[in-house]
C-alpha cells in the first residue's frame, strides 16, 4: 500500500528531500524535527522506520546525516534525483579521492530509474581518452559487488582511486586495469587492489552519454 499524500511520514519524506536540495547535505534528527514542527526524536525515528520499511529512504548507521532518499522514494515525491557529487579521482595514475561536501545535483531521465546507490567524480587526467573521458569530466558511478573483464571501473589501489578499464583473461597479465591512452601502462591487480563500481556515464555537452 503506497503512502497516502496527507501523511505524516509522506510530510517527512519532503523535508528531506529539500533539506538537501537546498544545503547539500541531509538533515540530522534534530533538522527534521524542526522542519517538521514535532517535539520529539522519537517521533521522527518512527517516521524514518515507516519511510524504510516501504523503501522510500535509506539509513546509513553511525553518521549523523545518515538519510538517502530511494528511487521509490523520489517516484512517491515526484520529483528529480539527487546525486552525491562525491570527489575526484584520477584518470591516470591512482590518486587520493578528494571528497566534496555538499554537492548535490538533479538527475532526470534513465540516471534517476537506476535503483542501485550512484555518485558522480569529476576526472583527473588523460588515461582514458579513447573510452571519451576526458580531464575534467564528470563520470556517474554505479555501485557494484561482480564485474565483468571489459567494464569501465572505479578501483583502489593501496587506498588511491584510479578509473580504467578492468580485464581479466586466461593469459598473462591475467587480471589487470587497462588505461585507454597509449601513452599510460597496465596496472596489474594486487592484493590491495579493490573494484568499487562501473563507470556508466560521462556528462558531455551538457548530457549525459553513455560509456561502453
């Protein structure tokens, strides 16, 4: 049964949603509270858990702006996602991630169907100018457990982040991140290398394009 527009929980899931839109951030117990004129932080968990448990929003434990609104969740709101603008990584040699704060940005059209958790990176570099990434482009990024030799991938090595192309072969190298830039080496997989999600759209022209 879906939310009914006059509820409560309904109210607090469009709290949320303009706390970020507007600051960048989602707002703490105590924010929703005040946006939503009740006295108590217990009302507002029984909100939380009512909007969890129909997978409007999700809770991330242990951080005090621990809210993400779902794909149901902005389908029931009817309006545009909000991606993290997470940081940047490189197209090149690994580098440290630089995490940006409070940068959302609205996603509409196939982006926003995605019902898996998406960040967007702003690339530094030129290692993967064939595959039509360029520096300073802004990549989408869909969180992944299993990938496939051939995908575009977001990786860390020995804690730095690098974005390339991931193989995995029946011959040497084996396993493997690819750059697509002549000019770049191999990176061969190690104990410390770790796969964190498929690239799967580069913002061109004032679109999003799809990578292969």
């Amino acid at each position: 049964m879906e939310l009914a527009v006059t509820t409560r929980p309904k109210e607090l899931l469009g709290v949320i949603y303009e706390f970020i839109k507007n600051t960048g951030f989602p707002p703490t117990i105590a924010e929703m509270r005040q946006n939503l004129g009740v006295s108590s932080n217990q009302s507002i968990l029984d909100l939380l858990e009512k909007l969890s448990k129909k997978s409007f929003i999700k809770r991330n434990e242990g951080n005090a702006r621990n809210v993400a609104i779902l794909p149901r969740g902005y389908k029931e709101l009817g309006e545009p996602s909000l991606t993290p603008f997470l940081g940047v990584t490189s197209a090149g040699a690994p580098i440290e991630a630089i995490e940006i704060s409070g940068e959302w940005r609205e996603m509409s059209g196939e982006v926003s169907k995605l019902d898996s958790d998406i960040f967007m990176l702003r690339i530094s570099g030129d290692s993967m100018i064939n595959a039509g990434i360029d520096d300073g482009d802004v990549v989408l990024v869909q969180t992944k457990k299993e990938f496939v030799s051939g995908e575009l991938v977001l990786a860390y090595k020995d804690g730095e982040s690098t974005i390339k192309r991931f193989i995995s072969e029946d011959k040497p190298p084996y396993v493997y991140l690819k750059p697509e830039n002549p000019n770049y080496q191999n990176i061969l997989f190690t104990d410390t290398t770790e796969l964190k999600g498929k690239v799967i759209s580069v913002f061109k022209n004032n679109y999003w394009k799809s990578i292969k």
